[in-house]
C-alpha cells in the first residue's frame, strides 16, 4: 500500500521495474517513463506495436439499475439521456459497439475533462455503458456524473482493473493472435467484450493516432496479457514519455494543457464532437456559449505551430506577432518522425490560418515559427472499406 502522499503502484509495477527504473510521478502514480529511451520507442510505435500501461485513468461502467424492465435501443437511449447531462455529444446515437470521443462541459462553455463513452454491444449489456475518463480528473469526473444522475443509474468504477493500450501499425495482428483473431477486422471506435485472459473489454482506439486497442483486463489476469503480448516479436513496452510524443505528433489534446475549464470545444477545434441533434437541442452545460462559437467563431483557436529552427516551444511560451501578443504554447516538443520541434497552443483567430508567421519568445528571444495544419504526422486509423 502508497503511504500517504506518495504516488499509487500500478498493478502491474513489478513487472515494468524489471525492465526499467526510470519511473516518475503523473496523475499521482508512480509511472514507467521510458525502457529503451523515448525515441526508440516512439518510433517502434510508429512502425510495429507499442504496449502503454495506462491503468492510471480512470475506466467505469455507468448502467441502469437492475430489473430496470427495458431492452434494446430503449435501455440504452434511457441511460445514454443521463450521461447527455453532462457532455454534448449525442450518445442516444450510439450503436451498439459504437464508441464517442466527448467532454464534460460546464455552465461557461469550458471543459472539465476529455473522456471516451462506448455502448457495449452484447445482448446483456442493454442500458450499459463503458467510460473512460483522464487520471488526474477521474474522482471528480464520477462525482460530477454520480450528482448528475441522482441515483437514476449506477456507476462502477474499474480503476483496480488494468487499462493496457496497445498501439501502432502491427497492432491488429497481435491482438489477433494474441487475444482474438476478430480484432483484427473490427473497425476503429468500437468495443467488444472477449472471453480471453479472465474477461477483457476492448476498443479499437488509442491515442497516439496510430491503429491500436485499449484493453480491460482484471489485476488478477493482467501480467498474464501482457506478458503474452510482450513475447509477440512485434511488441515492445513504451513509457509515458513516447505516448506523449506520439499524441502531439497526432495533434491530439492533453487534459490540463491544451484544454481546461476555461477553453470551448470550439476554441480547441473540436466542434467535430458536437453532433447535430445535441446542438439543435441546446441542452448541454455551457450550450450558450459554445454554440454562439460555432455559429460565429471563436476568439481564438487551438493551432499546429512548427518552429522555423531547432529551438523547441514548450508550454507557457508566449505567441508573439508584430511585437504583439497573440497566444500561447500550449502543448511542445521533439517530433521524432519530423526529426524537428513541434507545438500547439492557441492564437487571436486572425492569425490562425496554415502559413501565418508567428513568433515564439524562447529565453527572452523571438524566433520565427509557422502556423501549421493538424495533426503533425498523419492518423492512421483503420476502417474496413465498405462492402468488405
């Protein structure tokens, strides 16, 4: 057991320390960081299979109480118009094995938290719903949901279970040996349950923007799954440094830097997420504001920026245009598939368009920088072709 104040184990600690000792605190756990070093891995992401343990976020099953009497789309339109308390993406829309990307808004249009809400597809599961919310917001996030819903359904955490992800190119064809062969054809943004390794619940997501799936597995199952995935030739354990490398690469936003209780889906260009019976609707926290932004525009808006030079622009670094202040950094680093720094952050919407000249004050120093189109590094996400 942590002692007080100090960071969680995750289950799955021992096993990570034998192959690494470079551990550090995020989200209060203690997290491997790296194992053969942050570009190896970040690039063997890219080109085979990477596993994460990311059993620090905050997994649960949000479902209706038992002998609720309903079935079918009924069960799940009735739950689903619980969690749309809280977010504004249409979840009544689900199908079944369906999963959304959303986030949980407040009453002044900004955002709480980015989350994942599938809709399990397996006949027992009508009026389910499997969620997945950030590490460092999830207590919050269930309190949040728990108000929300006045015990009109219940919510079951699974943050003692371990979360692996399993992500990059060659992804499908481990999991289909290892777990399934079925996963190799299910299509990206889907859930299904699999009686493999105890029980696990899989969807094909991820968020390095390569293919890949994020898998449930019960603690007393998990260094059996991943010891099997790791003896695949294809796989090798990735820290947090790469995953979070290979989501800036992917343009991908990180809870607490490039969004916040005072950012707008909007602002962060995610107005993708905001379907269209919700926005005719209007009834989600914060709908005023965010849908006068997605009628009129934002002030600002989140951008790619690519430094003309070396010298990288990590968060906090100002946005600077004719001795102006426009923006800041939000998000920085190293791009190792571009082998040059990249960033977002947000900028005054004039100046947000690809091919804008910006500067970065960098120690005291502006330096040139582009504004570029997202993601950095193209998604390569996998969707049967239809007809297949």
């Amino acid at each position: 057991m942590a002692e007080a104040g100090s960071p969680k184990k995750l289950p799955l600690d021992a096993l990570w320390r034998a192959r690494t000792s470079k551990f550090g605190d995020f989200a209060g756990y203690d997290m491997p960081l790296q194992f053969e070093g942050l570009i190896p891995e970040h690039m063997w992401t890219r080109q085979h299979a990477g596993l994460f343990d990311v059993s620090h976020m905050g997994p649960c099953f949000f479902a209706l109480p038992k002998g609720h009497g309903l079935e079918g789309d009924e069960a799940h339109k009735k739950v689903a118009a619980l969690i749309e308390r809280l977010v504004p993406a249409d979840i009544q829309g689900l199908k079944p094995g369906q999963v959304r990307y959303t986030m949980i808004t407040n009453a002044e249009g900004g955002v709480l938290d980015d989350l994942m809400i599938a809709r399990p597809a397996e006949p027992g599961a009508a009026g389910d719903l499997y969620i997945v919310v950030n590490a460092g917001c999830k207590h919050q996030d269930w309190a949040l949901i728990e108000e929300a819903t006045k015990g009109e359904a219940n919510l079951v955490r699974a943050d003692d279970r371990c979360l692996l992800a399993l992500q990059g190119p060659k992804a499908h064809i481990v999991a289909a040996a290892v777990i399934d062969p079925a996963l190799a054809e299910v299509s990206f943004m889907s859930v299904k349950r699999y009686d493999a390794f105890g029980r696990l619940t899989v969807t094909r997501s991820g968020y390095t923007g390569e293919d890949g799936y994020e898998i449930l597995v019960r603690a007393e199952h998990a260094a059996d799954l991943a010891n099997a995935l790791l003896a695949h030739p294809e796989v090798k354990p990735v820290g947090l440094g790469a995953r979070d490398s290979l989501r800036l690469e992917a343009g991908l936003c990180l809870y607490g830097h490039d969004l916040d209780p005072t950012t707008s889906p909007i602002e962060a260009d995610l107005a993708w997420t905001i379907q269209k019976r919700r926005r005719e609707a209007a009834d989600f926290p914060g709908a005023k504001r965010i849908l006068r932004e997605y009628e009129l525009g934002a002030p600002r808006k989140r951008v790619g920026i690519r430094p003309n030079d070396r010298a990288p622009a990590r968060e906090g670094v100002e946005i600077v245009k004719d001795g102006k202040t426009i923006g800041i950094v939000t998000s920085g680093g190293f791009s190792p598939v571009l082998n040059g720094p990249i960033s977002m952050g947000y900028v005054d919407a004039a100046y947000a368009e690809p091919g804008t000249g910006l500067e970065l004050m960098i120690r005291g120093q502006a330096r040139a920088a582009t504004v570029t189109p997202l993601p950095f590094v193209p998604h390569n996400y996998y969707r049967p072709k239809k007809g297949d």
